[in-house]
C-alpha cells in the first residue's frame, strides 16, 4: 500500500477553536480498513459469524465492535445472564440505535429544556453469545444482520461511542503533558496533529476531559481517605480489612454555663476520654472563655477559628 503525502500545516496550541488539516498517517501507526476487509469479508459473513467461537465475552465485543467499524455502526452490551459463580452464560452485544426512547419523556409537564434528537430507531441487529460448559469457550448463537437505518459516512465511525476510547498509553502522554502545564484542549489538539486529523485520534475532547476527572477522583479517593485512614490507623499500610480494626471515639457533654472552669472541665474529660492524648488542633467558634480553657489545658495545640460552626 502506498503511503499517500499529507499537507504540511501550523498548529497554534494557544488557540481554542482552530481547525487541524488532516496529515497523512504511517502504516505502523494506523491499519486501514481496506486491510482489514480482506481478512474479514464484512459483506458476505453471515455463516463465518456462526461458526465463530470466542475465548471470552471481550473477544467477541472486540470482534463484533470491529465489525460494527467496518460496516458503520456502534454498538453496545444489552442483555446478559450470569450464573452463580460469576460467569456470564449469555450476553448480547446490539446496534447502538437498538430500542427506543419511552414516551413519557417526551410530555413532561415541567421540562426546562428541549429534548436531545432521538438517536435510537428500533434496530434489531445483534449479535448473541452463549458459554459451552465443555469447551470453555463461547460460541455464536444467533446473528442479525440487517439494520432498519443508514449507515454512518467514513466520516462520522470514528466519532461512534463504541469507537472511542482514551487508551492508557493515551492518557500516560496526557499525564505527561498535564504536569508540564499543558490545557487539556492544547492536549487534544497535539494529538489531533500527531495522529494526522481529529479523526485519527480515537476520541473526542469530551472522552477526553472524562478521563482526566475519572483520574483525578481516583488520586483523590487514594489519597486523602486512604491516607487520613492510615494516619489514624497508626501508620500501617492500608488494606480492605484495615478499616474494620478502627476504634472512633466521640465525645459530647452539656455544660449549664460558658465559663472558663466549665471549660476546661470539659476538655480534662475529653483527655480522659482520650487516654490522656491531647489533640494537636482544636477548632472551634470565637467564644472567649472557650479560648482560655484552650489555652490553660492544651498549650501545646493550635487553636482555629470556625466561623461556620
């Protein structure tokens, strides 16, 4: 296959909403889908589907979502069975403009927007599995071909929710470039320059801007819980069963007046309370004879203001 010459063009990553010319794409890089096709006659295939049998339910959405791309529709998981010990026995992977939107969410009586276009059709095309107990294994059990709506342009597949997707070796350059002080829309740009055009990167700035947030809650899950867990937990390492050994000690009392005395009565119980541990910080309103307790029975901590409280 002869590798086709790209224009050259200027990309300026300071610049929100300018267009990229498409540049030509390597072979190692991109395989297209002329290549494919020989391998997988996409026109002609319904007794290859049938016979087909796949290691696992993955393989067979990669298959079925690969055959989607050549022919020019996305797809998703519908129905599925699992047994008892976790195994799925049957899954079906259908067009993504299966089924329909109910009507009642065409007449709400107190909607604030206008409805999104109606992108499902009814279609029926599918593609069924089963697990075979004997092999392992999963086989096909029923295709449809046949779709009730147009097909996607070359064009429009790459923008298809099944066919977009940040992979991790993606998103290590975009951890990269986000340390570096890069926007994640100057991200989205370099890649749509590096990969010869928008359509060539794989995912939209949207799927983008998602799994930068997906990441981000899991670096703070990992990091303030889990280390606000092992701080109180004495420092070991954390596990799944780490939280269960915790002892959370609370406290209250009711004072009948607001003096000094009563005060610091109140946070000598509470050292008790805690084992003779003083706290390091103590937060509280901007009562002045709680201050002065403070001050005589915790010297040592520091004491800040709340104004919320």
């Amino acid at each position: 296959m002869d590798r086709e010459k790209g224009k050259n063009a200027v990309i300026n990553l300071n610049e929100e909403d300018e267009n990229c010319e498409s540049f030509s794409s390597s072979e190692e890089e991109f395989i297209s889908s002329e290549k494919i096709e020989k391998n997988y006659p996409v026109d002609d295939m319904d007794e290859e589907v049938m016979n087909m049998v796949f290691d696992s339910e993955e393989d067979a959405y990669e298959f079925y979502n690969l055959y989607g791309k050549l022919t020019g529709f996305g797809i998703k998981k519908a129905d599925v069975k699992i047994s008892q010990d976790g195994t799925v026995r049957y899954r079906k992977f259908a067009c993504s403009r299966e089924g329909k939107r109910h009507e009642r969410y065409y007449n709400l009586a107190q909607r604030i927007r206008q409805p999104r276009p109606e992108t499902r059709t009814g279609c029926l095309a599918c593609l069924r599995i089963k697990h075979d107990k004997a092999s392992e294994k999963y086989v096909v059990t029923n295709f449809v071909k046949e779709h009730n709506h147009k097909m996607a342009s070359k064009s429009s597949i790459p923008y298809l929710w099944s066919h977009r997707h940040v992979t991790d070796a993606d998103y290590a350059q975009v951890r990269t470039m986000k340390m570096a002080g890069v926007k994640t829309s100057q991200v989205m740009k370099f890649f749509a320059m590096q990969c010869g055009g928008y359509g060539n990167v794989g995912f939209v700035l949207k799927d983008l801007y998602n799994r930068v947030d997906e990441e981000r809650r899991v670096l703070i899950e990992a990091g303030d819980a889990k280390n606000a867990i092992a701080y109180f937990n004495g420092g070991r390492p954390v596990t799944n069963h780490s939280s269960l050994n915790m002892m959370w000690t609370k406290n209250q009392a009711l004072v009948s007046g607001e003096s000094v005395e009563e005060y610091e009565w109140l946070l000598h119980t509470l050292t008790k309370a805690m084992g003779g541990r003083k706290p390091k910080a103590v937060i509280t309103d901007g009562d002045k004879a709680m201050r002065r307790a403070i001050n005589n029975v915790f010297p040592d901590a520091r004491h800040r203001l709340c104004i919320g409280i």
